[in-house]
C-alpha cells in the first residue's frame, strides 16, 4: 500500500507530541507493521460498500490511518483504547480525519461499550482473559463484519494467547469466513474473518 507524505507528516508530530515518544514509537515495529497491512489486505475482499469501523484495542491510532490511507472506503473510524494515554496521540495520527470528523480515538472498556459499524476490528485479543473476550463478543451484533486477531508471543501482558491457527478458532466461538497465519520475526500473527451468526 502507498502512504502519503500529509499522513506521515502527522504521523511525526503525533510521535514527537506524545508524553512517551519511545513507547508510541513501539507502534511502528516490523511486526506492528506489517500486521496493520495484512489485515487491510485481506480485509479488502470482504468490503463492498463504505463502511464505518470500530477498532478495539486501537492504541495509537496507526491501523486507523493505514485503513484511511488503503484502497478500503471507510466513511467513520472510532478507535478505543483503556489506556487514556493514546487517545491524543491517536488524534494526532489521524488529523486530518479528526478535523473533519471522520475520526474519533476514545479512551474506554471495550467491554463496556455497544457497537453498531460495519465492521469491527480486535487485534488486542491475547490482552483480554476469555471471560473478558466472551463479554466484548455479547456486545456485537449479528450483521457485524469481525476481524479478529492474536499470536503465540508469551510475554506478561499477553494473558491469552493462541498456540496455533485452530486453536484461535476455538477461542474465538465465530462463524469463521476466512482464517491465515504469517510467520513474523518473534511470533506468529493469527487472523479470523467472519460473524456472530449462528
């Protein structure tokens, strides 16, 4: 995907601006990266229309601009994250969006929250326990596009993670549309598709 020199230019300012410029700068690692582009990908097939999108787990808004600056038409962005630090940084990296209302970081449980885009994305799932995962899922309606991702990268703050591609599908309890892996430096990324239905 190409980016554009305007986004990239706010992307600096989010990352000078922010209280911790080495922890935001995290956001760009080879694995973050490239995790953002294969997800936009394959997301790209399963969209048909202008679409809104919720991204839960959204930390410092990177996936959102990516999605903003892909071949994917997304009329709205909201990006949520707990942690309140993110959410100025994540206004910064998407200005020009912000300005016109077209993005939105807030700072909440996403467990706690109701849905109604088009699509919502979850690539913080290894940071929710089951019991946490399986509330956030009661809150998603049936017609949601879902895109659902973890990896088997064993640190403290990963309290759940995936040993495998299938073992993800066990615990994500969705009508799976498409599934993949890609193998990354330190781990390996999991990836599902699909919808609450059934």
């Amino acid at each position: 995907m190409i980016l554009d020199s305007e986004h990239i230019l706010f992307w600096m300012d989010a990352i000078r601006n922010s209280k911790d410029p080495q922890r935001t700068l995290e956001s760009f690692w080879k694995g973050q990266i490239r995790s953002k582009e294969w997800l936009i990908q394959n997301l790209r097939s399963h969209i048909k229309k202008v679409i809104t999108v919720d991204i839960c787990g959204g930390w410092n808004g990177v996936l959102a601009s990516m999605l903003f600056q892909s071949d994917i038409p997304c009329k709205e962005i909201r990006s949520i994250d707990i942690d309140s630090s993110c959410e100025e940084t994540a206004n910064t990296m998407n200005k020009l969006e912000h300005m016109v209302g077209k993005f939105q970081a807030i700072t909440a449980d996403m467990c706690e929250l109701s849905y109604n885009a088009d699509v919502v994305i979850n690539t913080s799932c290894e940071h929710l326990t089951q019991d946490q995962y399986r509330q956030w899922l009661k809150h998603i309606p049936e017609t949601t596009l879902l895109v659902l991702q973890s990896n088997n990268y064993q640190i403290d703050e990963h309290v759940r993670i995936a040993e495998s591609l299938e073992h993800f599908e066990e615990q994500s309890g969705i009508n799976v549309l498409w599934k993949g892996e890609i193998e990354l430096p330190l781990y390996k990324r999991f990836m599902l598709i699909g919808n609450t239905k059934g």
